[in-house]
C-alpha cells in the first residue's frame, strides 16, 4: 500500500459539500470510481453528489449506489468545498461537469492516466495502478475507513474492466491482491459476471458474427479494419455503445498488429477506435488525427467517410511503420 | 493457506522414481499442475516423469518445461515409488495412462472436482478451490519449495483457465491471492495473455462469426443451440479442438439459462457440450445421456446425427425443467 502524506479525505468535514465527478463517455472504471468513493464519502459527511452528464449505460445499472447518480445543472447554483475528478486525464474530458470546478473551493484530481495534466489543486496521481478504483481503495485503506460491500462492488469494477478482466499488462501483483481484499467484502461476483459479461442481447451477439465474417485483413496480416456505418447498426438494431469491444476480436487475431474500428458519426465525421498487441504504437498514431489515448488504445475523430478514413490510416501506418 | 498434515511431498526421497499424470483432453489446468508441480518435483528428486498420452494442445505450447513431457509406454516397464495423478476425478478419466498405477507404491490423487473418488493411496482433494494448480500452489507453500518464473507461470494458467479468467464463481479471495503470489515470481502476463486469448487464427475468428449468425434460440430465449457438422468444420478449416470455447458465447446471451454445442463425431455419433448460467443444473442433464460433469458445465455423447441429437436434448429439457 502506498502511504499517503496528505490523504485528502483526511481534510474533509462533516458539514462539507462534495461533488465527485469524472470523464464523459462513462466506462467501468470511471463509474466504479465515481461510486465506490462516493458512497465511502457519504460515510464521512453528509453532503455529497455524485454527477453524471451523459446516459448512464445500461450495462452498469446494476452497480450499488447507482440511484444516488445525478446530472448537474449550472443553474442549481451549488457550491462545493470539494470536488474529486476521478479517472480524468484533462479538463476537456470532463465535458460539461468542467463548469463545477469553478464553484468549487478545491479540486481533488485522482487518475491513472500517464498523460494526467495535473489540474488539481490537490493531485494524487498514479500511473502505474491498474485503475482509478485502485487508488481509491488505497486511499479508503490508508483512511482506515471501513468498506462495506457496495463500495468493494464498485471498486471490484474499475479493476476488472479496466484492466479487461486482470488480462492486459496493467495488470500487477497489487491488483490481484487488491481483488483479494474486495472478495472478502462478500461480493457477488456470480452477479458481476453476469452482469458484464453473460447478459448479452441476441442483437448484439448477431452483429458481433457479422463483424467477425467481415472484418478485413490487410498488410500482411498486421492490419485488421471493421468499418461500422449506421444502416449496419439499424440493420442489427444495436446502438455504438453496445458493441465497442468489437474491436478487441480484431486484436486478438494472430499475427494482427493494428486493430482499427471506423464508425460513422455525424457531420459526415468518423470516429477511429485503434488498438496494438505488441510494439506499435497507436497513441501516436491518434495523435496524427488529433486524438490520443494509451499505447496500447487510442481514438481519433476523422473528417470523411468510413472508406476515406480508413484510405488516410492505411496511408499513415504505411509512412510510420513502412508496412 | 491449508495447514497440511501430511504433505505428500515431505514423503518424497531424493533417489525416487516419480510420475505425474493427469486426465486425458488435456486443459489449462492438467498442463499447468502436471508441469508446475513437475517441475518442483525436479528440484527434489531426479528421476521425474512427465506423462501425457493426447497430443499436446497447441495452444498451450508455451508453457515452460513442455519439453519435459513424454508419452508413457507400457512396454518400458518402468516402476514408480509416486504417482500423482493431478484434476483428474476418477479413474476412467485418466484413459491409458491409468496402467500406470498398478506399476506405483504409491498413488498421490490431487484434486479439486467435487465428484472425485478418492481412488488415491494418499488423497489430497479440496473442492473450494479453483483449479488443481492452487491445491498445487499450498502444498509447496507448506513444503517451503522455492517457487521460480516457470513454475509461477504453469500454475497461473491453471489458475487463470480453469475459472474463465476469474471470471466464474469458483473464483475466490483466495484465488486472486495465489494469483497476486504468482505476479510476484515475474511471470510474463502480456506473453500469457498474448498466447491465451490474443493469438487466434483468422479462420477461428471467421468461423465463430458464422456461429454467432446461425446460433438458434428456443424455449423462449432460454436455450441457445449450437450445431456443427463436419462439413462446417471443413468449410472453415477448423479443428474441433480450436473452437471449444464458441459454447460459452451461447450461454452469454442475455435470457439464455442452457447453451447446448452439438459436434458431429465418428460411428454416427454426437459430442453434446452443456453449459447453464445461473440455477439450471447440466449435470444431470448430461447424466440423463450418460455422461457428467460440473454443475454449470457438462458433456455427454448421443446416438444419432446432429438434429436427432438436438430433438433429444430439446425433450429431455422439457421434460425435466418444462421449458
């Protein structure tokens, strides 16, 4: 465990008003976070919100203290002692939830983004945890605040979906052993399997075949592309956000290097979702088209259609990686 | 960790003639405790044989000490002081290699299969745990055996396998604390993960595709049925080896309680593979065919082509769950 100088729920009072916070396009992590401190927050004072401002996806509603999700409005005219901004590697990421750090009296920025710009007035930043949830638990346990089996179901999910069930090489020694601790909460993890895993729609699963009979293979192997337009989404009725681990059957195909998916957005725009196995690169390949992201998975926003922006990536891996 | 009594390695002497065999259809869990505590056994004794009579599933080709495994031979007329016969539940299940036995003082039966029938001179089950490569882990733990990266590495696999990547509910707090235990030693999870679940041929991919288009659903979304025929096998240039795991995308599916994979095999025969996800038990269902298995997962061989199979599970389920 890492010991904390100034752990800063050591600075919270009981008559404080908190807003917990975090990134748009909400996934496991950043809603396991969201909610494991949430609740352990609640504990300590009596004033804490947690804000959303997107759609709460459908696939997370079965985590604990979901009801206590809420969307912020400026017009509330709120304001806040604390805000914590979980998983949250810049301001931009945050969407319209930025407008609340600007009501707040501190800002407590948690992540475990390389990237992390450091915008807190308190940061606690570590680059080599698995997930945000698990330097929440450590902050919890260096607290010595007691967890209950809610907040260790919260917690259990930022591990597990960031680090795509204990598979990628975030993946550590104090993982596992932070796995081990929430376990002994009594969680279900029958139901979080269930619930992340074995709860498909049939749609979903049809469309995923489609993809996997598709999906084109090109530079010698190292390059697999799924190009998504919308009449492919109707024609399954699946909506984007259901299927973007499509990508990952694209990686994980032997000899494959690159995974690209392509998917019409508005604006006659694509969104580009890039994954590697090994060596290359995708961050930077991202960052070609004004994205970012991880080594290892990255996104981009690429003027054109699906065919004319899978043309400019070719091209671009093609100069980079001479393949 | 279990306190052991009499830990079957403390029995072993330095001149001794040992062999390590598991069941035959080898998986993450046989290969991992078979090489992983063959290898420990290395380190105390010489004469240590390794034996498997299937052929060594390619998959599993990187795991360390693979080079010392052998195929018995009865007509080498070998005796042995030990014989651990490692996750294998009964007798039958250990196919050829059972001769071995009558040629062993001593026949050392570790196991984690709740059905097992303690066919051993020493017995060393525990039914909580995970896979056989956790028992295998506490008893060189309690023997203080120094563990290393190739050792580390073949547990893990058991460990990792045999719970879906600890995803099922044998999963335990224990469980990740082995798996914490083992990061420790380095093993190399990106080459694991890469040679599991990362390296998958295209024609695997492009005829689960196929699968997940064509799966049928009945019984009001509870049953998905999978059939594959020999000529699909062909169409796709697939071994049915490969595509095991296809079964476990029908039990997935959102409303589906029973996903049912039927393989044609030789001698107008049908290879039924069950798999439930919550309350519904395919082991008696599988026993009703004669055959057996866990209760979430199952197999039995039919009589009959590929649809009178399927009529004759669809029957038996209706008659005992009314679907």
């Amino acid at each position: 465990m890492k010991a904390w100088k100034n752990n800063p729920l050591a600075l919270v009072e009981k008559n404080n008003t908190i807003a917990v916070i975090s990134h748009v396009e909400p996934d496991g992590d950043s809603l396991g976070s969201l909610l494991g401190l949430g609740l352990a927050l609640k504990k300590i004072c009596g004033s804490v919100y947690i804000f959303i401002n997107d759609d709460f996806p459908q696939k997370y509603k079965f985590l604990p203290g979901y009801k206590y999700i809420t969307t912020y409005d400026n017009s509330h005219n709120m304001d806040f002692d604390f805000c914590f901004v979980l998983d949250c590697g810049d301001l931009q990421r945050l969407g319209y939830s930025q407008s609340i750090l600007s009501r707040s009296q501190n800002t407590v920025n948690v992540d475990h983004h390389i990237s992390n710009t450091e915008f807190g007035s308190i940061n606690i930043l570590q680059s080599d945890a698995s997930s945000t949830c698990e330097i929440i638990y450590d902050l919890l346990e260096d607290f010595q605040l007691q967890l209950d089996v809610d907040i260790a179901t919260c917690l259990y999910i930022g591990l597990a979906t960031d680090t795509g069930n204990f598979v990628y090489d975030n993946t550590t020694a104090k993982t596992f052993r932070v796995a081990a601790d929430l376990m002994n909460y009594n969680i279900n993890l029958n139901d979080i399997s269930y619930n992340l895993y074995q709860n498909k729609s049939i749609n979903n699963i049809r469309f995923l075949g489609h993809i996997l009979k598709h999906m084109e293979i090109s530079s010698n192997g190292k390059i697999a592309m799924i190009m998504i337009t919308n009449n492919l989404l109707e024609e399954y009725n699946v909506t984007i956000n259901e299927i973007d681990s499509v990508i990952n059957y694209a990686r994980d195909i032997k000899g494959v290097e690159i995974a690209v998916m392509l998917k019409e957005i508005e604006g006659n725009q694509v969104k580009a979702g890039f994954r590697s196995k090994q060596e290359a690169n995708v961050s930077t390949l991202a960052q070609k088209f004004g994205g970012g992201g991880h080594k290892k998975a990255s996104g981009a926003t690429i003027k054109g259609n699906v065919k004319e922006a899978r043309e400019k990536i070719e091209k671009q891996i093609r100069i980079d990686l001479g393949w």
